[in-house]
C-alpha cells in the first residue's frame, strides 16, 4: 500500500492528464493552424525569369507588404461594405424574430409548445450549404414553385438573385437557419425568471402585452447581448451562404465577402500569402469589433464606472 506522501505527487499531476488531451488537440488544430497562417501572412513568393525550373521560385519574407497590399485592395473594402449591409438586414431581423417567437412559446395558454419549439428550432439542424442550396433553386424563376404561383396569379416575383435582391434573399437564408437557435437561448433565460415577478404584475393590473414590453424583455436584456454578439460574429464571417448562391447568378463576384477573397486568393489564384494575411486582417476585426462591443456594453451595464 502507497504510503501518503507517495500518493501526493500523483494527485497534483492528475488534473494535468486529465487536461493533456484537451490541450494537445487545442495546441494541435487550433493554436498551431492559426501559427502557421501568421508565418505566411509575413512571406511571399519571389519568381526568377519566366518561374520555370526548380529554383525559380522561392519563398522570402515580406514584412508588412501583404497586408498593405490587402488593406489598400478595393476589392476587399467593397466586400466588407456589403457584408455590414447583410448584417444590417440580417441581424434586427433575426434576433426581431427570435425574441417574437420566444415571448410567444412563453405566454400562459399556449399549445403544442413542444411542437412549436421543435418546428422553429429545426431549420437551424439543416446544414448551411443545404439551406443554401434549396433556398437557391427557390429563388430560380425557372424552377421555383413560388415564382410559378405569382405568374399563374399575374404577379410579377421579385428578382431576389441581382441588385439589392441578393442582400435579401442571403438575409433571408440566415435568418430561416438562426432564428430557432437564438429564440432557444432566449426562451431558456426567460424560463429562468422568477414566476412571483409575473403575478406581481398581474396584479398591479398589467396586460401579458405590458409584461412581455417591462418585465419579460428587460430580464432577458443579457441573453439579448449574447445572440447579438454571436450573431456580429457570424456576419462578418459568412461564407457559404454567397458561396453556395454564386453559381447561379451572374451578378455576384468571387470577392463577394471577405472571406470569398481569402478562398479565391488561397485556392484559384494560388496567392497563399496575400489570403493569409487576409483572413488575419478579418480575424483581428472580428475580436476589435467584439471586445469593443462586450466593452461598450459593460459600461453601459455598470454605469460607466
């Protein structure tokens, strides 16, 4: 039997291995990758005559010249403009809904809640790119039942896949997928208020109306900040919506986002390094734009103290 003291050395290396595996697989496909893609942010390829031969082209450091290069593009100051307008259309709209459909599963005489959970919650288990696609081809006015409807009835469809159309109808792809996950987290924080706070109200003689505006939406005010947090986030990183839609119209580019530029530069051009000091200039305005929000409203929260 293990005297005490040989046992103790072994019971302050156990939480260690238990951690091990999780830092190995952070270090390995996280931390690692991310290394990597800040080593090529800073290297370039230099070609030598006509780039034939086995050392013609070799790789050299670049310093800053790729992140100049990708901060002074057009091409990617035209992308993130229109991606701050999908998200101007994408985000009220989907948390508008989310926070609509929450209030609703939470009013006292509703029926089939399970069922209606489930229904709004259920597009969001649908892969992007399936999303995408069958939003796709419902936007086609060849093959669309909608647009077969409208024409039969003698109206004319809107045209959702050129112009101003397109911010629509990739606004409309995200907010049928997210809506049912932020309306989970919000309905779970109002599950979570106390039920006295509501029969006090009743009887100072508020309306379920009046609840739902002063007592319902104010204690939900945090789970409110997260979705819009998360939401922030996946806007400026979308990808396979514009992706998956590119095919089938002629009025969206292959630089459409900013991150279409990075698989374009990565993958059709060949240019690794300007996409990897791309996809590091999108990732530092993510968390500039996140930590400035969290901070702002922290502030907000505490007063300003």
């Amino acid at each position: 039997m293990a005297s005490p003291s040989a046992a103790r050395p072994a019971r302050r290396l156990a939480p260690y291995a238990f951690l091990a595996p999780a830092v190995a697989l952070f270090a390995l496909f996280f931390a690692l990758p991310i290394g990597y893609a800040l080593y090529l942010s800073f290297r370039a390829v230099r070609v030598k005559g006509l780039g034939l031969g086995s050392h013609a082209r070799t790789e050299v450091w670049a310093g800053l010249s790729n992140y100049t290069s990708a901060l002074t593009d057009p091409e990617l100051l035209a992308g993130s403009g229109r991606t701050l307008l999908y998200g101007a259309l994408l985000v009220p709209a989907m948390l508008g809904a989310a926070l609509l459909f929450a209030l609703l599963l939470d009013t006292p005489r509703l029926r089939l809640g399970a069922f209606s959970r489930l229904a709004i919650f259920l597009p969001y288990a649908v892969p992007g790119i399936v999303a995408s696609l069958l939003w796709g081809f419902l936007y086609l006015p060849t093959v669309s039942p909608g647009y077969f409807l409208l024409e039969k009835a003698g109206i004319g469809g809107p045209d959702l896949l050129h112009g101003n159309g397109l911010f629509v109808a990739l606004a409309n792809i995200a907010v049928w997928g997210g809506t049912g996950f932020n309306m989970i987290v919000i309905y779970t924080s109002l599950r979570a208020i106390p039920a006295e706070l509501y029969e006090a109200a009743r009887l100072d003689g508020a309306s379920e109306l009046q609840i739902a505006l002063r007592v319902k939406i104010p204690m939900v005010a945090p789970s409110l900040v997260l979705t819009f947090f998360f939401s922030m986030i996946a806007t400026l990183q979308v990808f396979s919506e514009p992706m998956t839609l590119k095919p089938l119209t002629n009025s969206m580019s292959s630089t459409w986002s900013p991150l279409m530029k990075v698989y374009r530069d990565a993958f059709v051009v060949g240019d690794i390094h300007s996409a990897a000091a791309t996809s590091t200039i999108v990732a530092v305005a993510t968390l500039v734009l996140s930590f400035g929000f969290l901070t702002l409203v922290n502030k907000r929260s505490t007063g300003g103290n």
